[in-house]
C-alpha cells in the first residue's frame, strides 16, 4: 500500500472498526498535534475506546500525498459533524506524527456551496512545486502583510469557487465579506504560516492567527487550494480556536 491509501484507511478505521491500519502508525514514536488527544498511540487509542452513541463516522472525499507527508479532507461524525483536515508524518512506511483541523459542518454559503463538494481529480503533479510557490506567496504577501491589491497573482479573478460558509464565490465575495468583518468588527489576521503540502493542482496551507470578535480567538487556518495555471480557483478551508496551554492533552503544540 501506499502511504497515502495508509493514511485514508486508519481514518476510515474509526468509522468501519478496522484492526489492521492501526499497525501502520509507529507503535513507539508517534507525536499527535491534535491537542484534545494525550500524546502516542495510546491517546489515538483511547479516543477510540470511547465512542460517542452511534459510534464514529469518517469518508475521506480528497487525499494527497508529498513526500513523507499526507494531507487528506474528511466528512466526519466524531462529537458532532465536522469538517477537518488530516495530516499524517511517515518514517520508513510508518505514522510518526498526525497534525489536524476540526470544525462543525454548518450550512451552504451563499453561492450554495458546501464545505466538502467541488472537484476532486488531481492534475498538473508536475506543478507542484509551482502551485505551491504561488499558495505560500499568496498567503505571506496578501494574508500576512495585507497587500490586497496583488490578490489578482494569485487568485483568478475569472473565476474563483469559494466553499467557506460565510463567503460567496468569485474575489467579490471575498471582499464583501472582509467588508462585513470589518463594519461588525470582526477579524480575520494571518500572522504565521507553518506548513505548505502540495499534489499537483491541490496545495493545502497550514496557518496561525486570530478570528472572530476583535481582537480574535486564537486559530489555526486549514487552506485548501485547487489551482489552474499557476492561479488559484477553487478554496475550502476549517478555522479551529487553539485552546490555552493548560487545557491540552499533549505538550507538542498545535502547529
């Protein structure tokens, strides 16, 4: 198996129960981000030793792979319907560190859009490098250092799906909606990006910042491009609060 059809069946494993993709993770070093889990298997296990009423649900509708890293974005049911993204660290052909993002499904957008359809087929892998240059470069000068008049380098202006729930499609959505936030007072500040990972048109972006009622919730951003010659067309994403240090489970920070 490849370490991406790994990386699909341990998620899957939570929903269909079972036993053997959880011998795909390093059974003595395997750091967990997800900081409402204790750290090594044995948090990953208890987790699932206590399942809510009707148990878990997991359908992984896209999954990538670059180099040691998979990256994949999931319909879930665990405590509630959510919306994540999964990232997974392989050493030898084994799980060594898993980073994700969760947040509740909420309604269509206002361009009747939902957080998980649009596209699916992975092209372009000889691009990669390239989209992600575009991603990580989008990200630093338009998102970090606020320079929104060069929006139009990275993302087309043609055309531009958006499946944020609050945003509609095309670069007029997203400034009607950057102008809402600001008249309620509201932020959404980028100030650090982490990790770029990338299969051919698809490059997702980890990031940290603040969100919601100024000044913001501490949040880490989950950004999903697809891409179409060197532009990006299509966006999904999952915001999550980053609870304070003393209510984590493990000690190795969410990013």
């Amino acid at each position: 198996m490849s370490e991406k059809q790994k990386a699909v069946a341990l998620v899957e494993s939570i929903e269909n129960g079972s036993k053997e993709p959880i011998g795909y993770v390093n059974p003595n070093k395997y750091i967990q981000h997800n900081l409402d889990v204790a750290d090594g298997l044995s948090g990953f296990g208890d987790v699932l030793a206590h399942p809510p009423k009707g148990g878990f649900k997991a359908d992984v509708l896209r999954s990538f792979q670059d180099g040691n890293y998979t990256f994949s974005h999931t319909k879930y049911d665990f405590f509630g319907p959510k919306a994540g993204f999964d990232i997974f660290r392989f050493e030898d052909g084994m799980i060594v560190e898993h980073w994700d993002n969760l947040s509740p499904i909420t309604k269509p957008n206002p361009s009747d859009r939902t957080q998980f359809d649009g596209a699916t087929d992975i092209t372009d892998r000889d691009k990669t490098e390239a989209n992600k240059k575009v991603v990580k470069d989008m990200i630093e000068i338009v998102l970090i250092q606020g320079k929104g008049d060069k929006v139009t380098n990275y993302i087309s202006s043609a055309k531009y799906y958006q499946h944020n729930s609050s945003v509609a499609d095309g670069l007029d959505g997203f400034s009607a909606a950057m102008k809402s936030f600001a008249e309620n007072n509201m932020v959404m500040i980028y100030t650090k990006n982490h990790m770029v990972l990338g299969e051919g048109n698809f490059v997702l972006a980890v990031s940290e910042g603040n969100f919601g009622n100024a000044p913001g919730d501490h949040v880490a951003y989950y950004d999903l491009f697809r891409l179409e010659d060197g532009l990006i067309v299509e966006h999904w994403d999952v915001i999550q609060s980053i609870p304070a240090k003393d209510k984590w489970k493990n000690n190795n920070g969410k990013f």
